[in-house]
C-alpha cells in the first residue's frame, strides 16, 4: 500500500514476478489498507510511512487490530525524516523495512528493490517451509518450540564467583526494534553491568533507534562512538555501517569500531562483537541472540559457550524470523531458550 500510484505499480509489478508470491490486492492509502487487510487476510502488507487521511503509524495499529498475524514492511526513504517515521514504526508493530525510491529520483534501481522485497518476505516463511518451498500464502503448522529450561541448582559461594557475569551481549537483526522494545526498557538503572547490542541497520538509524530506546528505558542507552569507555549501567548500540568490538587497554574496557569487510553480509556483524567479548570477558558473558534472518552470532557463539558463557536464545513462536535464534538453539548452544518477554527476566537471573 503506498500512496503514489507509481511506486504502488513498481511494488506490485516486482512482487508478481516472484513466483512464490501472490499480490492479492492494492490500496490507495491507509483507510483503505485496513478494509482490505480485514478482507483479504493477507500474509504481508507493504506500508508507505506517508499517506493521506490517515498515518503510517496509525495504520499499522489498525491493520494490527483488524489482522494480527500479518507481516508489515515498511517502505522507507533513506533521509532523516524517513528514517525516524520508519524507527517509531519499527517500535509499534511493523516487521521490516525495505528502502524505497522517491518517485522524483532520475533512476529507479528496480532490480535492487525486487531483490531487497522478495528477499524481506521470504525471511517470514523461511523456518516454515519444507524442502519444497510451499507458496507464501499456504500456511502450514509451525514447529514445536524448543524449550531448553534455564539452571536452576543452587550455586555455593565459590561458584557464583566463578560464575558472575560483568557484560551483556546481544545481536539482532528483523524484528530488532520491536524486541529491543521489550527487553531493554526492562533492565533497571541500577544494573550493574554494561549491555552491548548489534542491531543490523544501516547508518542513521541505529542513533535514532538509541535515541529513542533512551527515551523509553530508565537505563541510559546511546550510540557507541569508538573509543567510548564501556561502563556498567549503559548500553551501547553498534553503529550502522561499523563493525564494534570490545577492547581492554590499561586494565579497562573500551569501544572500537572499523569498517572492515562485512561479516555475514553484515556490518555491523554479531560475530564481529561476540568475538571480542569472549577475548575481553570470557565465561562472564551473558550472549543474548534475538529474532533475525540468517545466522550471524552462530559461529561466535560457539566459542562463547566453550568459555563458559551463559547463552540466552528467543524461542520460535514469538520471534518474526527464527534464523540467529534457531541456529544457536538447533545446535545447542543456548542454556536457555524462552519467549521474548522472559528474555530480560533471563539476564536478570544470570546477573543476580
């Protein structure tokens, strides 16, 4: 749904082509997109963040409310006013974005908006479907959800020495904002130790979604800039288009970023922080993979859990892509995975 009938045309156009997927209606604006989301039931709704008669962000409630499992994407323009409209999106109930081409433009690179859409609603389906992909719009009975329960023998002294943790990581990719949102705001202002987070997104955004993460939590939360200390009590998120890492020099911990070479088509990457932190803390790590498409955080995870860190997995039910979470936990990396809204409740046990 997108109010320029030009860019609705080019957004259907790309999505009839891909064989898997069904365009099974187009609205004008907003209003309209709610009559036929209640209508047509579909499996995903492409959003504009600027329509008349009624907002973006409104409209997503609505949509919500008249059909709740659908998938929303947002399409975004890469300006600061786009990308703030996309963030509060992000964090009241859509699933994605995809940039879009402002109709005014000269050049309009289709082919990298078909890859970046089709590629967007694939992830949705992609833990539901068999070796024979199914197209999009047949549902099937999703997996049972593996539960691994949390430690719950008591500990002696000597061993939560051992055992006390002095860092949080998390990484996360589709469906961030919205986890973030349930976790973060959880953590007291009195935590005790620092909390760094990946969240895949590109330059820009991921200030504005500190920013706005900030405004929500009673702990503080902020964009890391290279050479920042890394102290208890705050959160730092990866930079887009930066790769973080944890370093120690002079017996303290602090920030560095680089734009090395992506990482599992990624920058910033999981596996890019993962692996500092086990150089850094070792086994007093809390790792935290939340919802995302693919599998970046898996590789370093592994040796994080060789460490002895505590790992901590978003269970499949509640996550909008099951890709970092489920590799972690297929393999059997995970001390514990639970829905989204014990994960905080988890880190809390672990830094008790």
């Amino acid at each position: 749904m997108d109010d320029s009938m030009f860019v609705r045309n080019i957004v259907s156009r790309v999505l009839r082509d891909d064989p898997a997927i069904e365009v099974v209606g187009m609205a004008v604006d907003g209003l309209d997109a709610i009559g036929k989301a209640a209508e047509l039931k579909p499996d995903v709704v492409t959003l504009d963040v600027e329509m008349p008669r009624m907002t973006g962000l409104e409209a997503i409630r609505r949509i919500r409310a008249a059909w709740p499992p659908v998938k929303i994407i947002m399409l975004s323009t890469l300006t600061e006013a786009g990308a703030r409209v996309t963030i509060d999106a992000l964090l009241n109930g859509a699933n994605d974005y995809v940039p879009k081409v402002d109709p005014g433009q000269n050049t309009l690179p289709i082919p990298r908006l078909k890859h970046d859409l089709t590629a967007k609603i694939r992830q949705f389906f992609a833990s539901r479907t068999a070796v024979t992909p199914a197209p999009l719009l047949v549902r099937a009975a999703a997996p049972a959800p593996v539960l691994i329960r949390p430690e719950t023998t008591p500990l002696t002294q000597a061993q939560r020495a051992t055992k006390r943790r002095r860092v949080v990581a998390i990484g996360v990719s589709t469906g961030g904002p919205t986890a973030l949102n349930e976790v973060i705001p959880a953590l007291p202002a009195t935590l005790a130790v620092p909390v760094l987070v990946v969240q895949h997104m590109p330059a820009m955004f991921t200030k504005i979604l500190a920013e706005r993460l900030n405004a929500l939590c009673p702990i503080k939360v902020c964009e890391a800039t290279d050479n920042m200390p890394v102290e208890p009590g705050a959160v730092l998120v990866a930079p887009g288009d930066y790769h973080m890492r944890v370093a120690r020099r002079g017996g303290r911990e602090y920030i560095a970023l680089d734009q090395s070479a992506p990482e599992n088509s990624c920058r910033p990457a999981v596996d890019v922080l993962f692996r500092s932190v086990n150089e850094v803390y070792g086994g007093a790590s809390v790792a935290v993979v939340l919802t995302g498409m693919g599998q970046d955080g898996y590789a370093a995870t592994q040796g994080l859990k060789a460490s002895g860190a505590y790992v901590i997995a978003q269970d499949e039910p509640s996550s909008v892509v099951w890709g970092m979470p489920g590799a972690v936990a297929r393999a059997g990396l995970a001390n514990a995975v639970v829905d989204l809204k014990l994960v905080s409740h988890e880190i809390l046990r672990q830094l008790s």
